[in-house]
C-alpha cells in the first residue's frame, strides 16, 4: 500500500519492464511481480505464524500454564492457526505459484484479469497487519481460527470483529484469485492448445478456484451473521437468544473443509510439475490424474460435517459423511499411485526439489490414512478435538502443502531469479525438516490417543516427556528455516547463473529467460502440446543403463 | 520379469502383511479400557492400525526403493522409461482402495451399530419418566446398548449432566444428588442427558473411548456402561475459554455394593429401586 507507483499501462503497452525492487512494492499488473509479492508476503507470515506456534511448544513443554496468560495462550493458538491457513498456505499455494506459472502454462502474457490481480493481492497485507495488530491493539480474537459461538461471541468482542474483518479481506482476496484463473485457463489459452494437454497444475489450479468460488462466500455470509451477533446481538447463533450454535458449524465448515483441498489441491498440482522434470519421465496417468482431482473436488463439498460427528448430529449424516469421507481416499490414492509409478524406472536426480516432493508423499500418505481413520465414526467419537487430530492436519497441511511450497521454491528458483540455490544447503534444510517435522507431530498421535485434549495450556503430567519430545521436534523446524534463508539470499546474490532450463524440463515456462521478460516471450508464445514427453523407448533405456556399465538397473 | 523376482515380490509382500498385522495386534497405543465401548473401539482401531501399517510401510518401501533403484547415477545421461500409463495398472489401484474404503466404512458402522450409535435419537429407550422430552435430543450415542450381564440393570440410570465453565455438574434424578464427580455402578448402562449452560463443552473419558459435545439450548445424549472400577478423569475437549485446559471432573466407577452406598449416603429422597 506504500509506494504506489503504478506503472501505467501505456508502459505496459511499451513493453517498458518497470525495473528495480521498488517494483515488489508496487501495484505492479505483472503477474509475475504479483506472484512474487504473495511468495515474498506469505514467507515472511510463515515466519510470524511459525513463532506463534513456538511458543505454544514452549507453553506445552512443561504440564503447567507458566510462559504465558491462559487468554494470551488463547490468542496465540488463534492467531497462529488463522494466519498459517489464510495468509501463509492458501496465499502462497495459490496466489504464488498459480499466478507465476498459470499464464506460462495456458500461453497468455498475463492473467485475464491484471488490475484485479493486484488488487486481490494487496488486500492481504492490510488484513494480516489488521489480524496481527490486533494482539497489540484490542488483544486477538481467543475462540479458535474456527471461532465457534457462543464462545465467540462471550469472548472480547474488539478482538473478534478485528478476526472477521481481516477473514472476511482474505476470504474477497481468495475469491477475486479464484475468478482470475478460471478465466484465465478457460479463456486465455494460446489458439491450438487443448484442455488435455496442458500441465497438471493448470487442472489443480482449476478445480481449486471452483471450490473457492462455491465455498468462500458461504464462509462470508457466515462470519458477517457471526458479526450481527456479537455486535448488534442478533441471535443467528446464539442459543440464549434462540439461536443455533450447530447451524454455525455446518457453515463453517462447508467452506473450511473444501478450504483443506484448496490448501492441497494445487500442491498436488505442484508435484505433478517438478516430478517428471527430475525423474526424465512422463507424468504417469494423465487422464486419470484430471479425473482425480474433478472428484476431489465433487467429494470435497459434500464431506464437512465429517468435523462434527461430536456435535448435534443424528445418526443417518453420520453414516453418509463416513462413506462420502473415506470415498475420498480412491481419487487421492490415484494420484499417489500414479506419483509412484513416475518415480519407477526413472532417472532420478536426488535433489533438494525431489527429496521434498518425496518428503511430502511420505508424509501426506501418513496424514491420509489417520484422516481415513478419522473419517470413521466411531474411531472419531474417542480422538475428536485431540492432539490425534493436530498431529493428523499438520501432516496434511505442513507435511503436505509445505513441504511442496519448499520443492516449488527449489524446482522454480532459477527461472525466477536466473540463478541457482546452493544443492547441499538444500539437502540438508531437507534433512532437519524432515527429521523436526515427524519428531514434532508423530508422537501427538500417541498424546491424543491416550487423553490429551487440544487447545490447552496445560496437561496431566504422564503427557510430559512426549510433549517435550514434540517441542524438541519443533525446535528443529524453526531451526531448519535458518539454512534456507542463508541459501535464499545468498544464491540470489552470487549463486552461480542457471540459464533458461537448468533441468532440462518441457514445460512453457522453461522455454523463456531466466528471470523471464515482462509479457513473457521475447516473441510469439511456444504451442506446448506434451509437457510431459519425456522419456525414451524400452530399449534405449536398456541400451544406455548397460552402456554406463551398471548392471542392477537393467534387471527390471 | 524373471520368476524369481515374482517369487520375490510376493514374498516381500505376504512379509508386509503379515509384518503389519502383526504390529497392528500387538502394538497398542491406547489406555485401558474401561467399559463395554472401549472393548469395541479396540477392536476397530487394531483393525485400522493394521490397514494402516500396511499400506504405510508399503509406500514408504516403494519411495525409498525408487529413489535408491532409480536414482541418476554420477555420469548417466538420457531419460527414464517413457511410461504414460498403464490402464490395468489403473484399474486395479482405483478398485484395490475403492473395496478396502468400502470394508472399513461397513465395518466401522458394524462397530458404531454395536455401540449403540445408529439407534434413533428420540424413540424408543429414551422415554424414562425423568426425561423430559419437550425438548429433542439433538445428537449422541443414543440408546439400546444391550443390558446384558448384570441382574440389577433392568434400566438405564439416567444422570443429567450440565456443563459450565469452567465444571461439570451431575444430577441424579433418582435420589435429586446434585455432585461434582459422576459415580456409576460397574456393569450398569448409564445414560447421560447433556446441556450446556453457557459456551459448547465436552464430555469425553479416553478410558471409556466416548465423546459428546455438550451444546447449551441442545440437549445431546450419550450411553456407556462401565467395565472396570476405578477412577478415571472426565476431560472437557472443545475449546470452552482461558481455563478450558483445567476443566476436568472424575468418573468413579463402583462395584454395584459401593455405589449403593455412595448413593444411600447422598440421596435427598429415599428410592425404592436404589
């Protein structure tokens, strides 16, 4: 919001690129610009959100409430889950990686809807200062990034009006991205360039925004109710008044559900990218990828009230959100399978992009089957609300979609800045995350299991050592962010040159510079029809295994 | 493919499985079980554990055997197989999940049927004279659990609980006792009518495997019959404000004798059944 310096569109129209870093403070129209400025923008909420999250590790390393105010530890557990889901994951899935490569991948010179664009990102700094200010201001809202009433709307009211208001920006600036790619990869795709054969994150990215556009507004209309409530005591949800506090969970979570999908469905999209290119193969499975993430996305609006089989619900929704719920696990193995079946036979660089995707199967698939288990009734009644249930989504979300924003950095890099990152520094961030991560939540499986609630400060006292182990475990991850900082800028200082394709990948947005010029081809953009034709013939893949004298992989 | 690597694979694979039952029956990761409920979860979970581990330590194996099998070695140039897809290969892990889903869903509502949970909310069982049934029972497991075992329990022992922060309160009907600790006779179903006073509480015992939420203006409704005696924490779980981590109260679970005495000692008005 500061500098405003637009560079006007006759200078777009010259195709003069606004230069300097001043430009990443901009209202810049360059989709490029914009995607950097979400990366940028959401990295550095990561990092708040990441030290909010240390100190609920520190809070919970000793059974007693001691480092902090218990409605201090409230506002933290608040915070750190609301600014990690919409202004670390959701920004950065999306907004970052969509907005960089989607124009690429379609053949466009930018997104549909430029001005648009810049305006869906710039409404997300205001909101996460807003949110953030609020602990200094008002203090933050305490209920919980589900803000369930009446708690809500019994806890101090500055706080949870500041929370909606900057969910409710996050929410319009999701929306306006959502609209942005539908157009632009339903509509700006280069003439000869056929739905099927574009990349697989252009079908993520899609059926994403569909479940933005349908699910966001519902959590809108929600949190405004929420807001009369609290403010103008209205009794939408408030049972004292007549209201229904239950009727706010099946809203909520109607969009907070698909909100899950929206956070992986692009990761998938992600690793459906940097896999092949690493692994010299095709993408196994193309058509059946695509029709794995339409059913994700079908199955994703019917399965909420999954997060509910505690609440007010009668037994016949219990029984159709089981089996609409563990149905979702067909489409997710296929694409898990399909990833494994890319890995085989490949040529496999094992580099810091690669060991995060691999990182991120190993972990999601471990988070897919807790939610399978989870998705069961009666398992559900005894982990509800547990620290089972906090191990099981950070091993989606942190597991999954961030350690495939930590590959995308890797893979992308050299196209953004036209330089390399530092291969041993990224092995060994990949080391200790891995390492950090599972030591921090693996063992709240157990926690959960044998009677450790969430959302508490303090604990009975056999949950000790485990509870130290996992704020052990978290020590390491925040430890693991100091390599790939250092890397990060440093490479971008005097990391060797990449060049224009440093791994040799298909896909369009190789087929320019590094760093790419404003509208990005010098000339006409390349009609790219198999992003994934990598690959050579059965023989020749004998042929050159044995021509490299090494016997063990010629006999499969 | 050669025929020892059939014979491999299959062997590898009959290791897995047998590998992962294994560890799914005799890993146990929960606390005791202490009433006829848990005895059922338990054996649900020992089923989803060995699923589960399977299916883990399988894909885990794959990755790293990929990425040591397949990985470039220092030198080697070209690509990998160009393999597009394999429709049978499709097929077959589309339909191997599908039917594995599809058992543990019908399982699992085997399992949730045998806990009592399919019965409907607001018939049958639940009409006991102290229950007013003005209101409607909004959820929870409701009634039906078989009242076996025991010669005294011909009917349910109704408590009404009612959840405030930062307490809960239980209220015996039957004799008016008003206590701040819920006692139960071993072996007796018991059946809990739920409301919240102010914000959404809780009400979970790990021991017992049984949660509810406590809603205000909804009442939830919730049975169990205890197994083993013993004293066992009460743990609100659904985020109720700042003191919501301390919101914990105590089950203790008598043999019928004790409790009879517990309930003699506390009883405002004398009950001919007690």
């Amino acid at each position: 919001m500061t500098a405003a310096i637009p560079p006007t569109s006759d200078e777009q129209l010259d195709h003069l690129q606004p230069t300097g870093w001043l430009r990443y403070f901009s209202f810049s129209l360059d989709h490029k610009v914009i995607g950097l400025q979400y990366l940028v923008c959401g990295f550095i909420f990561y990092l708040i959100g990441g030290l909010l999250g240390g100190a609920i590790r520190i809070e919970l390393a000793s059974p007693m409430s001691d480092f902090m105010a218990r409605d201090v530890y409230n506002q933290v557990l608040t915070l750190h889950g609301t600014v990690m889901i919409f202004l670390w994951i959701v920004p950065v899935v999306n907004g970052a990686f969509g907005n960089y490569l989607i124009p690429f991948y379609v053949g466009a010179r930018d997104m549909a809807f430029p001005r648009l664009n810049a305006v869906a990102f710039w409404m997300i700094p205001p909101a996460g200062l807003m949110l953030i200010s609020s602990y200094f201001i008002t203090g933050a809202a305490q209920s919980g990034w589900t803000a369930y009433p009446p708690l809500s709307i019994t806890t101090p009211a500055a706080g949870q009006i500041l929370w909606i208001l900057s969910v409710l920006f996050l929410g319009g600036s999701s929306i306006f991205g959502g609209i942005n790619f539908i157009a632009t990869i339903l509509k700006l795709r280069r003439p000869g360039l056929k739905l099927m054969q574009l990349p697989m994150y252009c079908w993520a990215m899609l059926g994403t925004s569909i479940l933005v556009v349908l699910s966001t507004p519902v959590l809108a209309g929600t949190l405004i109710l929420l807001s009369f409530d609290i403010v103008v005591h209205t009794g939408f949800f408030n049972p004292g008044l007549g209201g229904n506090a239950v009727v706010y969970q099946h809203l909520f979570w109607f969009y907070s559900h698909p909100a899950v999908y929206i956070m992986v469905l692009p990761a998938f999209g992600l690793v459906s990218e940097i896999l092949p290119a690493h692994c010299r193969k095709p993408l196994f499975g193309y058509t059946t990828m695509v029709y794995s993430i339409m059913t994700i996305v079908v199955l994703g609006l019917v399965v909420w009230a999954h997060h509910m089989f505690t609440s007010g619900t009668p037994p016949w929704m219990r029984l159709f959100f089981t089996i609409a719920t563990s149905f979702i696990a067909v489409p997710t193995g296929i694409k898990f399978f399909n990833w494994l079946a890319t890995l085989w036979g490949g040529r496999i660089s094992l580099n810091s992009a690669v060991l995060f995707s691999c990182g991120f199967i190993v972990n999601f698939v471990f988070g897919g089957i807790t939610g399978v288990m989870l998705a069961q009734v009666p398992f559900d009644i005894h982990v509800h609300d547990t620290y089972f249930v906090v191990a099981h989504f950070h091993y989606v979300v942190y597991g999954g979609s961030v350690f495939v924003i930590f590959a995308a950095i890797y893979h992308w890099y050299p196209k953004i800045t036209g330089r390399m990152l530092n291969e041993h520094l990224g092995r060994f961030h990949f080391l200790i995350t891995f390492i950090g991560f599972n030591l921090c939540f693996a063992p709240q499986h157990w926690l959960g299991l044998n009677g450790m609630p969430r959302r508490v400060a303090e604990y009975d006292p056999q949950f000790t050592f485990i509870n130290q182990l996992s704020s052990a475990g978290a020590l390491l991850m925040a430890l693991s962010t100091l390599p790939f900082l250092w890397n990060v800028v440093q490479s971008a200082i005097n990391g060797p040159i990449a060049g224009d394709n440093p791994w040799k990948a298909l896909t369009p947005e190789w087929l320019t510079s590094s760093p790419p010029p404003v509208e990005n081809w010098t000339g006409e953009a390349p009609l790219v029809t198999e992003p994934y034709g990598y690959g050579v013939t059965e023989e020749q893949f004998q042929k050159t295994a044995t021509n490299n004298s090494d016997r063990r992989s010629s006999d499969q | 493919m050669s025929i020892p690597s059939i014979i491999r694979i299959l062997l590898l694979g009959i290791i897995l499985v047998l590998g992962g039952l294994w560890i799914g029956q005799n890993v146990n990761l929960l606390p005791v079980d202490a009433s006829l409920n848990a005895a059922v979860y338990d054996e649900l979970f020992r089923v989803l554990f060995s699923i589960g581990t399977i299916l883990f330590l399988g894909i885990l194996g794959l990755v790293l055997f990929s990425l040591i099998k397949f990985r470039r070695r220092p030198g080697q140039q070209g690509d990998g197989l160009a393999l597009e897809g394999n429709l049978s290969l499709e097929v077959f892990w589309t339909a191997v999940p599908a039917v594995v889903v599809l058992f543990i869903g019908l399982y699992s509502f085997d399992i949730y049927d045998r806990m009592g949970g399919m019965v409907p909310l607001n018939h049958g069982a639940h009409d006991h004279q102290q229950m007013d049934m003005q209101q409607n029972i909004w959820g929870g497991i409701g009634a039906n659990v078989e009242v076996s075992n025991t010669d005294n329990a011909l009917a349910a022992l109704p408590v009404e609980v009612t959840a405030l922060q930062y307490a809960f309160l239980f209220h015996y009907p039957k004799g008016d006792i008003i206590s701040g600790e819920l006692h139960v006779p071993k072996g007796q179903l018991v059946s809990l009518r739920l409301e919240a006073k102010d914000v959404i509480h809780a009400f979970w015992v790990p021991e017992f495997r049984i949660k509810q939420d406590v809603i205000p203006g909804q009442p939830t409704v919730l049975n169990f019959t205890a197994t083993k005696t013993g004293r066992y924490s009460i743990v609100c779980a659904e985020l109720c404000g700042p003191y919501h981590g301390s919101m914990r109260s105590a089950v203790v679970v008598d043999e019928a004798d004790d409790y009879n005495t517990w309930f003699s000692n506390n009883a405002k008005t004398t009950v001919s059944e007690a």
